[in-house]
C-alpha cells in the first residue's frame, strides 16, 4: 500500500496513524508542489513545467526555502510511483486529501497521469466530515495534519476507488484551469476549483497589515493567523513585493540578510519597528 498526500505535514499525521493500525502499513509519499498557485500552462510539457520552477525561483528568492526548489522533484516522484505500481501488481495506491484547494490541485495533477492504473487507486477526500479534535469537540478539519490519528483509523473505512467516471471528468477540469493559467484556485466545495487572478489575495494581505511598521515575520504571522483563505508564507511575501512596486506598501532591509532584517510599513505610517 502507498500513502498519498499533499502537505509535508500530513506525513506525520498519516505515519501516526499507520504506527495504530497495521492494516495501513505501507509508504508514505508527499507531492510537494502547491499546484492552487502559480502557472499552470502546459504543465505537463517541457517549456511549462520550466516556467513554473521559473516563477516558484523567483517566489523562494531571500526565504528559508530557497534551497528546496532544487529537491522538489514531482515528475520524478510520480515515475517512482509508476514504476512500484508496474512491479508490485497488488500494490494499491490512496489518496488522502483534505477540504483545501492544495489537496484538490495536487490530487488533479497526479491523477490525470494514472489512469492506466485506475481500479488500484482509492481516493480518501475528508471533505465536509466532523472529527473530534484533542478536547472531544466536534470540527471540520480543512487539513489532514489538523485530524488526531486515532481518527485516522475511522476515516480508513471511507476508502473508494477513483471511478472510471472520474477519470473522464476530473483530467477535462484540470484542463480547464490549466488553460485559465491564471495566479491563484480556490476550493468552491466537492472538488470544483475556481480560477482567480494573482493578485486576489492582495486586498486581504493589505487589510491585516498594521499603520506601524513591522518585521516582516511578525506581519507573515498575524496575516497568516487572520486570513480565512489560508495560503503559504513565500507566496504572501510575494504579493508584499508587488504592492512594493505600485508603491501600496514599503519593504525597507536587507533582503540577502533574510526575512528578519525586512521591515513592513505604509508610505506616509510609523517607522517604530514592533518588535517580534
């Protein structure tokens, strides 16, 4: 058996709850890339799959993660995959998705590459499902790693093959937003994905920044904590970086220096640094 997921934090959660029941033993593989961000043209093609290392290059730049771009292999991961599927002919593969554009986005990406194996691909998406969480409350978890192990082992038993009908249906829709190349997707509920321009989440980055000035991992971690619509910290910056250019916001630090010698403020606002 093969573990599928989407976040490097749903490793754990899924390895947790294999230790609880052996029926569950097997690899635990992640697909790496947010695929609900950046472009999508052509991906499957040489010149496509380039322009968006290209874009995720320029989006690493100056962070703690710029170094990953160069481990971050999917198409390799999904030839190993392939590769285990055509040697280990019992071999079944689950998808474990959680209610989130990430999970979708990754889940259509891989998918539409696989069809062959269809029948030995079982899809778990734990989309609209209460859990209990640490305290014995009922929630709806938007992210696999947000569900206790425990939990895991319920959840197993909603384990179902990819349909035929699916594999008609779901490669046309990740066409669809491909071809829409446009800068980020959204989750609108099951698994339709709506495509919105690169700069959507701007308005929202721009309300949660504060009239005094701050370093910019105290401002990633209030935006981050505030927003309803979760996305990753580079792309966040990214967007910052933008507004820098039309002259909505000011970035004053030494980038080479990293992330904490970056200060955030308005044109016009406080330059008194809050502290972290």
């Amino acid at each position: 058996m093969i573990h599928l997921v989407f976040n490097t934090a749903d490793i754990a959660s899924i390895e947790a709850a294999i230790a609880l029941d052996e029926t569950l033993a097997g690899k635990v593989i992640e697909i790496k890339d947010d695929y609900a961000v950046g472009p999508l043209l052509d991906i499957y093609e040489t010149e496509g799959y380039q322009a968006r290392r290209d874009w995720w290059k320029n989006v690493l730049e100056f962070s703690a993660y710029e170094k990953q771009l160069d481990i971050v292999d999917d198409k390799l991961t999904v030839h190993e995959l392939i590769q285990s599927i055509e040697e280990n002919p019992e071999e079944e593969v689950w998808f474990w998705m959680g209610q989130n554009a990430h999970d979708v986005c990754g889940y259509y990406w891989l998918m539409s590459q696989l069809k062959p194996y269809q029948g030995r691909l079982q899809i778990l998406y734990l989309n609209n499902l209460p859990f209990l969480n640490d305290k014995g409350q009922l929630f709806y978890p938007s992210y696999l790693s947000e569900i206790q192990p425990k939990e895991f082992l319920k959840a197993k038993k909603l384990a179902r093959p990819i349909t035929l009908s699916e594999f008609e249906i779901d490669p046309d829709e990740w066409k669809k937003l491909c071809q829409e190349n446009e800068g980020v997707r959204f989750l609108e509920g099951g698994k339709k994905l709506i495509s919105k321009p690169i700069s959507f989440y701007d308005k929202d980055i721009f309300s949660l920044l504060t009239k005094n000035a701050q370093k910019l991992p105290s401002a990633l971690a209030h935006i981050i904590s505030k927003m309803k619509i979760k996305t990753g910290d580079t792309f966040i910056v990214s967007r910052l970086k933008a507004m820098q250019e039309i002259g909505e916001i000011i970035l004053v630090g030494n980038w080479q220096k990293g992330w904490k010698d970056i200060v955030v403020q308005m044109p016009g606002g406080s330059t008194v640094v809050v502290e972290d």
